[in-house]
C-alpha cells in the first residue's frame, strides 16, 4: 500500500522545522523513517507535508554536560548503544536502545522518532522516564523542556504542539543507583509485551530507594509507586525483592488500558519487576 501524495522538505535547520510545519496542514517530521514510513503507509498516519530533518547536523550525537548527557534528536540506537559517555554515565539508556526491533532498524531509527511515535511497546519510552529525563522542544515561541513523565500523553500521542520538534532529550547521570532492564518479547516478535525499568540506590547492606516503571501495561509508561515504597529500607536480598515487585498488581490496575491478556501482562511485569530490582541491586 503507498501513502496518499505529499511534499518533500529537506530542511537545514530546527527554524526551517518550525516553519515547515507551521506552514503546513498536516505536516510530519521525518528522522530515520522506522516509524513514520510504516504507519504512512498503512494509512494510520497522513501528511500533506514531509518534513525532513537528516540535514540537520546539530541534531546528533551524545555530549558531556556535567550531570547530564545530552542526546540529540538524530542519533540513532546504534549510536546511542554503543556510545562510550552513556555506556559509563547512563547504561539503561545503551540497554534499552540496545533492545529495540533488530540491527537494520537500530541503524536507522533514532532517539527522537523512538520518543516522538510514543509506541507503549517501545524500549527508550520507558527508560527515558525512570531516568528522569527532559524532552527538549522547539517551537514557533522557542524551545522548551518537557519532563519524560509528561512528553508521553497516550497511545502515539506526546505533548508536543503540531509545529514543534523534539530536538534532544536530557539524561540525568544519577551517580549512586544502578539501573537493570528486563523486557518479555512474544516468540517471533520484537517489540516488548511487557517490560520493566528498575533503579535501586544501595545503602548499607539496604535500599534507601527504588525507582520502577512498567512498560506495555498502560498506554504510557507507568510508574509503580507501590513497588517503590515496598522496597524502601529492605535488606538487599532477592527473595525480599520478588515479594516486594508483587505491588505490581496495585500498579497496574491503575494503568487505565484494557486489553484481552491483561492478567497475563500483569503477571509478567511482577517477574520482570522482580528480576529487574534483583539485578538492579546486584543480589
């Protein structure tokens, strides 16, 4: 099936961007395509306008800003996995980019497509949000900073305005908590069923905190308050910590998403809570 006729725009700058879409009726923002050019298509998603940001050099790469990394719009996975600076200051980030679909889609896709589509199976939707981050955005009135617990909004839809641009995302360092990913993919499949981000901040023998987010259960990632207030002050012990991920169940019903394997996908998310914390916390 071929997407309905649209215009081509190969910009050179975020401005140029901005302006595109601001012209346009229907404009869409094209990075690496892995998204995009699917869902056009099928004919879930049209364009009168094409909006092309591979020229765009300011948008790539991984740089150093103290206590953050920033990652530009453009980079890809692969980049992103096999990045030195976050391999060493975020290594949930490399994890998660490591995992998404398979080599070809790593090489093409970016960080900024990955966020921007807001699929509830993504890998980076859900790290980005238990790494804390800020989503960076450009618009007709300039740029601003969206926190990852609020870029995501619903199933494929984000806080961005039609005429705005996510140029990067800000990853805190978090130095003192480890962070683990688990994923559950269907045989045959790539994307995650279910999946889950824990971080644990060790100390003395105990966790002084948690944080968990639960990826696939609601239409956007969900943090898991409940397993996070059953880990506080525990001993750092595995079989304390798969009883305290059985507070997914009070979680995930408040994911607010329904669908016909619900229990099933409850029940996976309490073992890779549970296996996430345990690793997390190196017991």
């Amino acid at each position: 099936m071929f997407p309905p006729r649209f215009e081509y725009v190969r910009v050179r700058s975020v401005a140029e961007a901005v302006e595109a879409l601001t012209a346009s009726l229907e404009g869409r923002v094209l990075a690496g395509g892995q998204s995009l050019l699917p869902l056009l298509r099928s004919h879930r998603v049209f364009a009168d306008v094409l909006v092309d940001l591979g020229g765009v050099a300011e948008l790539r790469g991984v740089r150093d800003e103290g206590d953050a990394l920033w990652v530009g719009a453009l980079t890809t996975h692969h980049e992103v996995a096999c990045d030195p600076l976050v391999r060493v200051h975020c290594p949930l980030l490399a994890r998660a980019a490591e995992a998404v679909a398979d080599p070809a889609v790593r090489r093409r896709g970016t960080v900024g497509g990955a966020l921007s589509y807001a699929a509830p199976a993504g890998d980076l939707p859900v790290a980005v949000v238990a790494l804390g981050a800020e989503c960076r955005v450009t618009g007709p009135d300039g740029e601003r900073g969206v926190p990852a617990s609020q870029f995501f909004v619903g199933e494929g839809a984000t806080a961005m305005g039609p005429n705005e641009v996510l140029t990067g995302v800000r990853v805190p360092k978090w130095p003192g908590w480890s962070f683990h990913y688990e994923r559950f993919s269907p045989a045959g499949r790539s994307w995650a069923l279910t999946a889950a981000v824990a971080g644990v901040r060790p100390e003395d023998g105990r966790l002084a905190a948690a944080r968990v987010v639960l990826g696939n259960l609601a239409p956007t990632p969900l943090r898991a308050p409940s397993v996070e207030a059953a880990c506080a002050g525990l001993p750092v012990r595995a079989s304390l910590m798969r009883t305290a991920a059985r507070a997914v169940e009070a979680d995930a019903a408040q994911g607010g998403r329904t669908v016909d394997d619900a229990e099933h996908r409850r029940g996976l998310a309490r073992i890779l809570a549970g296996r996430a914390l345990i690793a997390a916390a190196g017991a």
